[in-house]
C-alpha cells in the first residue's frame, strides 16, 4: 500500500467517524471536489473499491486506532 499523505490521513480519520463528504470539505475548509479528490486517492492507494474496504485496511495495517469512547483512550486493533 502506497503512504497516504498527511491530508489524506485527515480525511480518512473523518471519514472513520462517519463524516459526510460535504461535512469533511466544512471542517478542513477546502472543496467538495478536494474532498472527492482525497477519497479517490485513498481508495486508489489502498487498492479497494469502497468505504468499508478503506476502514478495514486502515485496521488491518494500524493506521487507525480503535477508540475507547468511556474513557477516551485508544489503541490499535492488533496491538496487545
């Protein structure tokens, strides 16, 4: 898998948190179209065709942490 650039890590973090496309362009003050443009690359990156497959491969290589929401910890799936 090719390394998502800082932004693309940004919006993918958002995305995890179930934000929209329009919501994620308002929080990072960029386009709609940026936005698009990001997803499109993350997804082109990490060799999948959807949302869902984009999550679970930032679980399986740990890019994203699972948070704990009763006390705001996190940690990494395969991480004991």
């Amino acid at each position: 898998m090719d390394m998502l650039s800082n932004r693309e890590l940004q919006v993918l973090e958002l995305i995890a948190h179930e934000h929209s496309t329009r919501e994620i362009a308002k929080k990072l003050f960029v386009s709609f179209e940026t936005v698009t443009s990001h997803r499109k690359r993350i997804l082109k990156k990490m060799n999948v065709k959807n949302t869902a497959g984009m999550i679970r491969v930032a679980f399986e290589h740990e890019i994203l942490p699972i948070y704990n929401t009763q006390d705001h910890t996190a940690r990494f799936p395969l991480v004991q």
